[in-house]
C-alpha cells in the first residue's frame, strides 16, 4: 500500500511542471488525485499522464465560483478531502517602473486571491488531520531582477499559512509552504525563453545555486509528497525551501 492510500488530493495547476509531477506522485502513492487547469485540453493529457482514475476539473483558480465548483464535486464524488495543494501560479518577469495594472492584477489574482479562496472554499470539506501545501517562491525571500511583484505575491502566501496553520489547528489540519528555486519546467518557455538561450540560461542558474543546477519537477512533487503524508506528521506553518541552497547565496 501507498503513503497516501485512501487520500482524496486536489491539486490546482496539476496539468503541467511541479503541479502534474506533484499529483503523479500522489496517484502512485494511492490517492485519488483531482487536478484543476485553465484549458480542458491540458487538462485531459495532464490525466492521461496521471493515470490511477485521476479527474480533472477546468476553470480558473483567479474565479471564486471555480472553487465552490470544485468543492461541490469532491463532495458529492468522494465526501471529503484530505489534501489540498494550492499549486497554480502565475510569474511575468517586469521591472517594477514598467509593470502594468494588468499585469499586476493577473499576478496577484491567480498567486493570491486564488489562493485563499481556494483553501476558504475547501477547508469545511477537508477532513481532520489533513494537509494542505501551498506552492510559494524563493523570490519570496531573495531579490530576484524583475520579479517584485511576484514576489509580492508569493511573500502573501507565507502569511497565509501561519495564520491557518493557527486557525486549524483544533482540527489538526496541517499547512506548509512549498518553496521551488529554479525548476527546469515549461515555465520557462511560458517566459519568452528562446530555445538558443536556453544553455546560457542553465549555466547562469547553475552557477547561482550552490548544488550547481536547476532543480527537477519530480524532486518538488518528493518534497510535496513529504508534506502531504504522515512523514510530516508533526511540521505544520513552516516554508520548506526547495532551492538547491540559492537562497543561501
């Protein structure tokens, strides 16, 4: 049997990078995973990958009534949830003179506001003793060139968990940070990274972070896997960098 056997998991942005790594390892860890994504094409292939029954539910995580919808499924499909990883996010490298209102709101929108909506939204049907992780940043913690109002953001989220990880604590309900340094997923394409500059790109961040690369989706998804299971048993309202030491630098 699995860590995560008889789990139900619903993991928003869990079509691509950290999110469908996360939500494969919690399907071969025996969780019934439900994933959540903007486009029902994405969606579809992402469950395909996934495998192990997996569902997938479209919408935008920026959009409350997505939330309620995905409360009301997990509800009337499975009863009750046990965890919950607020993983979709939204990262558009600008120097703060030039960033646009509507940069700005798209960013905080999806990075925040989804964020606490979606956990409101889910807690009354979370079970006791469940776990929810949040996808932050370490731009949240280090100065990272063009990224304030990311990092703005994602500094939202760490707040977030220390008040929940208070607030639920008579249910038991454990809530941690998840924080990726640079992953080598298809955000980078999503950034405007030309394939040619992609070697110079690695080799920079290589040299940026003390173990020397990028780090890969799948040793997120172990990191996340950790704080959803009984392995983290007793760790609750802390921010676990998972960063290759480059916020030590």
């Amino acid at each position: 049997m699995g860590t995560l056997s008889g789990k139900i998991a619903v993991v928003t942005g869990g079509n691509s990078g950290i999110g469908l790594s996360a939500a494969k390892i919690f399907a071969d860890e025996g969780a019934q995973v439900v994933i959540t994504g903007r486009r029902q094409q994405a969606v579809e292939e992402a469950i395909a990958q996934i495998g192990a029954g997996a569902l997938g539910i479209q919408g935008d995580v920026a959009d409350v009534a997505h939330h309620d919808d995905v409360a009301q499924q997990i509800r009337q499909r499975f009863g009750a949830l046990d965890i919950y990883m607020a993983n979709a996010g939204l990262n558009t490298i600008t120097h703060s003179a030039e960033v646009s209102e509507a940069e700005y709101d798209a960013q905080f929108a999806v990075n925040t506001r989804g964020v606490f909506f979606g956990v409101q939204k889910l807690i009354p049907i979370m079970r006791n003793g469940g776990a929810i992780i949040l996808t932050g940043s370490l731009a949240s913690e280090k100065v990272l060139d063009g990224h304030a109002v990311y990092a703005g953001s994602k500094a939202a989220i760490n707040a977030f968990a220390r008040s929940w990880a208070i607030e639920l604590k008579f249910r038991c309900i454990r809530v941690n940070v998840l924080s990726p340094g640079p992953v080598d997923t298809a955000i980078l394409e999503k950034l405007g990274l030309p394939f040619e500059q992609r070697g110079p790109f690695e080799k920079a961040m290589a040299e940026a972070i003390p173990l020397g690369r990028m780090g890969q989706p799948e040793e997120l998804a172990k990191a996340a896997l950790f704080l959803a299971s009984d392995a983290s048993s007793f760790v609750t309202g802390i921010n676990l960098r998972v960063d290759g030491g480059m916020a030590l630098l």
